[in-house]
C-alpha cells in the first residue's frame, strides 16, 4: 500500500471550519473515502442592553435603585456559546456508462451537546430575575427569556444513484 496518496483540504468559511480528508485507494478506479469534520460555532449573542438592572439603595436595601454601572449601551450577553459538531464521510462507486452509487453519512451534533441555544429575535427577549437569585433583594438583573434545547445526536444515510 505504500505510495498511495492522501489529500487534504482545509475550507474556512464565515461559519465555521470544514476539514475534509480523503483516502484513495492504490486502486485507481474507485473514487477517494470522503471523510470531513466540521464544527460551527456562534460565539456569545447581544439580546438585549442592561439598561433595566437595578441595585440595592444603599440608604434603604428595601428599596432599588438604578443600576449606575450600565445603561442602554451596556449589552447583555447570552450566558453560553454555541456549537454543533458534524461529521460526513461519503463514498462513490463508478460504473460503465457514467453510472454511479454514492453512499453518504451524516452525523450531526457528534458530541451530543445537549445544552441550550437563546433567541435574542423577539424584542421582548429578556426577563428580569433577582440580582444573584437573592429573592429577599429588590434588585433586579437582565437575563434571556426564550430559549430552547439542541438537537440530541442524529444520523443521516443516503444512497444516491445516477443512471
């Protein structure tokens, strides 16, 4: 088996990164093993500004005051980022007269992340819960409202055929 090739490709897109592998065969007639791993990442979002964070009156903690730190400018992030693992890994086998059989495997979420993903979409993203979850404070801090869970890890197998 020696001297039989491996390429590699490395494509960076605005959204991620896709590392494609392929493994031929020393037998030229069949197409390359396409193996390819790609993670798509979104860092932190804004959904809103901290402008309606309020802190204990230092005269009277029964009472809450304006939060003089932030302001409409101040942005609230999401508390996680967000990623999703994917891996493929296709095989093409040729035929006479331009025939052709693909078989390709998708898995998505590969390390089955499980964990939340926010949406900063509607305008009323956020909700106002106790500063430090102290329900005895009158302070109140900006956190996100609509939130929903990932999809658990999930397999796609295709076979493709062209006559």
């Amino acid at each position: 088996m020696a001297g039989c090739p491996v390429f590699n490709d490395v494509a960076i897109h605005r959204k991620g990164v896709a590392i494609v592998v392929r493994i031929r065969h020393c037998n030229q007639r069949t197409d390359p093993v396409r193996m390819a791993p790609g993670v798509r990442y979104r860092g932190k979002q804004i959904f809103w500004s901290k402008v309606e964070n309020t802190i204990p009156d230092p005269a009277n903690p029964a009472r809450a005051i304006d939060d003089p730190t932030t302001d409409a400018y101040t942005p609230a992030y999401t508390p996680d980022d967000y990623k999703i693992v994917t891996a493929t890994a296709a095989y093409t086998w040729r035929f006479k007269n331009r025939r052709e059989v693909s078989l390709n495997l998708v898995i998505n979420n590969l390390l089955n992340d499980r964990g939340p993903t926010y949406s900063s979409t509607a305008q009323s993203a956020h909700v106002m819960r106790p500063l430090n979850n102290d329900y005895t404070s009158p302070a109140r801090e900006t956190v996100p409202r609509y939130f929903a869970f990932k999809q658990p890890i999930s397999y796609t197998l295709t076979l493709t055929t062209r006559m």
